[in-house]
C-alpha cells in the first residue's frame, strides 16, 4: 500500500520511483552533488540492473548530467542539475508530509515499535535472509 502511494506520487512529478531514488541519492550525498555509477549502486536505493535505463532518462530531461573525471576518462559520475535537485526536494517534502500524514494515528510507543519491525525487515531484506 505505502509504495503504491509514494510511486502515485512520485509519478505526479513525472519520474518513476527508481528515478526519484536515483536523484535522492545524488542530493544526499551534498555538494558537489555526483557519484559513480558504482556508488549509485552500492547506496542500495536503485537496483543496479536498472540504474543506468534511469540515468539515461534523468539525463534525456535535463534532471541529471554525465561528466568524466579529468584524470581518468573511464570514470563517470552522475550529477544532479539544479532542475534535479529542486525536484528531488519538491518529491521529498511531499513525502515527508505523507509520511507524517500516514503515522499521524500512533502514539509514540506504536512508532518506536514500527521503526523497530521495519529495522528487522530491512535487515532481512538486505541480507537475503528468505522469509519464514
């Protein structure tokens, strides 16, 4: 249910959810805003099989740009645009306020709660541990 909102949200800015994560990471990680493919990846928001179908679609629309490394042309690294950036942060105040809006119902013994469940799954999740 919560990913079936935040991609109806997500797309409402007109980029794919996988997209968002993808110009998530590149604001998250401050000035000067780039990272390698590589380093998209290892952040674990984008699945590494999709990430540059993304890329080249951030690209197409001016959110992200490819620059190579002056000293090593083999490295590339993705940036934000400005347009990017303003964008990451329009989607990440909207679901912020989604988020707010969804735990606004538990008291804060239910949310400690939840974070901690969530914690253990994520965890399973990351490390391949097949549900019982």
């Amino acid at each position: 249910m919560y990913v079936g909102l935040v991609g109806r949200t997500v797309r409402e800015y007109g980029i794919s959810l996988p997209a968002c994560e993808l110009l998530a990471t590149l604001r998250d990680v401050g000035e000067p805003y780039h990272r390698t493919m590589g380093e998209v990846a290892a952040a674990g928001k984008v699945r590494a099989g999709g990430l540059t179908q993304h890329a080249d679609r951030l690209e197409a629309v001016g959110l992200i740009r490819r620059e190579r490394d002056a000293d090593d042309r083999r490295i590339v690294r993705l940036c934000p645009t400005p347009e990017g950036i303003a964008l990451s942060e329009r989607v990440f105040a909207a679901r912020s306020a989604q988020e707010r809006e969804l735990l606004a119902g538990l008291g804060p013994a239910d949310r400690r709660r939840l974070s901690g469940l969530l914690g253990a799954l994520g965890q399973t999740l990351g490390a391949g541990i097949p549900e019982q």
